[in-house]
C-alpha cells in the first residue's frame, strides 16, 4: 500500500538541497586514521549521495547548493553531470569558502568514524538569492537535509524553498540527517527541525534524530508510534524510524506501520548506509510500490553501501539492487528482511 501522490506532469522527479563535500575514504583498512598514508577521493555529502543514488537508480534528478570556486567545485560539477543530475542550480561561491572534507577511518569491521573540517564551507554559504521557485515547482520531490539549517544564510535559503515546495504542490522530504558538529546547542537544532518536520509530507530519521524534536515537549518518553502521531498533526503523511541494525518502520498517517529488518551482510564502514536507504526508498515510493516493498529496497541498498569503500560511487543500479535482493533471499529464505 502507498498512499503518496506525486505530480507525474512534473519534468523532474527529486531534487535534494544542502551539503555537498568530499569524501576522502581511507585505503587502509583496519588501520587508525593517524597512521593512515592514502585515501580515495568521493563526492560526499548526504544530499550529495541520495542525489546520485536515485540517478543511478534512473530517476530524474536536479539539485540546489553551492560549491567552492576551485578544483574540487568543478569535480564535483562534473561528476554530478556525469551521473545525469542537473548542476544548473548549484551556485559558485565567491567568497572563497571551500567544499567541506570527511577523513574516514575504518579501524575493525565494527568501528570506524569520520574526521570532519566543516569550518567555513561553501554549502552553507547559499543564499535565498540562490534558490529559484521557477526550478523548485518542476519537481514531483524535493529532499531538505537537517544540516542546511544550521547555519545561515542556509537556514533561510532552506525554509525558503520549503515554503516554495509546499506553494507547488511539491512533496517535501525531510532527512533529519544531524550531524553535531555543525550546531551550536541542542535547542537550537531541535527548533529549526520542527520548523521543517511540521511542513513536511515525509520525514526520516534515527529516534535518536527525533528525540532533538521530542526534547522541545518534554516527551521523550514516547513510542515510535506516538512520535510519528505527532507529525500527522500537522499534516506529514509517512514517518520513517531507523534503529540501526535492528531495522527501521514506516508509519503512514492512516494508522498503518510497516517494519523491514536489515540485510546480512559483511560489514565495512558504519556511514554512508543511510544515503543509500533514503534513495532507494524514496525511488520505490516515486515508483508507486508498495510501502513495505519500497523499505526493502532501502534495506537492501544500505546493506550493499556499508560493505563497500565509497557512498556516492557504489550506489547501485536497479539491477543490481534487484540482483542483491535475489541473492540474498535464495541464501537466506524469501522474507530475511520482512517481519
């Protein structure tokens, strides 16, 4: 069942909004980062990867942020228009503010962490002069990504494109997506997320994500199920709760939950599996599939994306998603992902 309705006269299926970066992904693997000599160079950023994500998945995509005026704002222009997604949107800074940079580190097969220089970045320096209603009502989605409302003139340019989603009948997405280190207390951040929650249509997240909002009521003590109630008061259709390595559910505003367990698979890296879930999700819902279908494919992608090196180069294509989904259910019995 998916009760979503999506704009099918719109040119352009998704366009994610906020941080892009360079991910520099160690070579060496179960080595601490201080004694790491070689990393491979990504394109990085959580909207950054879900963009690539649903390209590579074949759906139409555009994008709105802002680059560094250097090399690496070209490689990630170029990779973007390699992978088919639209850069006519995205800004050049002029006020020689860098791509932020994520170090990796991958030190057993159930530790690594990320080293991350996000002072001054160009992602966060996009203005409301940069964000176009004409290019946001094309689209049937747009994706918001917590970390834009952090700093301004970001947070504004974000709420603006919101408020213009919502003007043209756009379903707009929220990807809770925090990250502490660019927020400068917890009110704060739970503040400007609930400004973007009570707006949007759909909302995914950790409940460790949802507790920053949780904390403004003093409710923290609330189910998954309750939390979700509260976003359909303000009119969210869909809420999505991940547990990490327990699964994740789907509530939908008429009273029905779905639940999707997680792949087995040998482990790499812990980060990046969200990128890969939101995209494939969020493709199976353009799709029409069914809610518990459309989890699955998110499963099933974040699985494939935290046993291998990179985010935005390993996503998968239809293809091979399906075939993974295959393989994994002749190996381990027809419903390893579904409760």
């Amino acid at each position: 069942m998916n009760n979503l309705k999506f704009d099918k006269t719109k040119p352009l299926d998704v366009i994610p909004m906020g941080r892009i970066g360079i991910d520099l992904n160690t070579n060496e693997i179960y080595v601490p980062l201080e004694e790491t000599e070689t990393f491979t160079r990504y394109v990085g950023g959580s909207p950054a990867n879900i963009a690539v994500g649903m390209a590579r998945l074949g759906k139409k995509v555009g994008f709105i942020g802002k680059v560094s005026d250097d090399q690496f704002g070209k490689y990630v222009c170029n990779y973007f228009n390699k992978e088919g997604i639209d850069t006519s949107n995205i800004a050049i800074d002029t006020t020689g503010a860098k791509l932020g940079l994520a170090f990796t580190e991958i030190k057993s097969p159930t530790e690594s962490s990320i080293v991350m220089y996000r002072d001054g970045v160009a992602d966060l320096n996009i203005s409301v002069e940069d964000v176009r209603e004409d290019y946001i009502k094309q689209a049937k989605m747009i994706v918001i990504s917590g970390t834009a409302l952090s700093k301004s003139p970001s947070r504004e340019a974000t709420l603006l494109a919101v408020e213009y989603a919502k003007n043209n009948g756009v379903v707009v997405v929220f990807d809770i997506d925090y990250r502490p280190y660019s927020w400068n207390n917890e009110v704060e951040t739970g503040m400007y997320y609930t400004l973007v929650a009570e707006k949007s249509d759909i909302i995914m997240g950790s409940r460790e994500e949802f507790d920053f909002m949780e904390k403004l009521t003093g409710t923290l003590d609330r189910t998954d199920k309750e939390v979700a109630e509260r976003w359909f008061g303000f009119g969210t259709q869909l809420v999505v709760i991940k547990h990490g390595g327990e699964g994740s559910t789907a509530y939908t505003n008429d009273g029905e939950d779905f639940h999707i367990k997680v792949f087995p698979v040998k482990l790499l890296k812990s980060f990046g599996g969200g990128d890969a879930y939101g995209s494939a999700f969020l493709f199976g819902l353009l799709e029409g599939e069914d809610i518990i279908d459309a989890l699955e494919l998110g499963s099933a992608s974040a699985a494939m994306l935290v046993s291998s090196h990179s985010c935005s180069d390993d996503m998968p294509t239809v293809e091979e998603l399906k075939e993974f989904i295959r393989q994994k259910k002749e190996e381990y019995g027809d419903r390893i992902a579904r409760v």
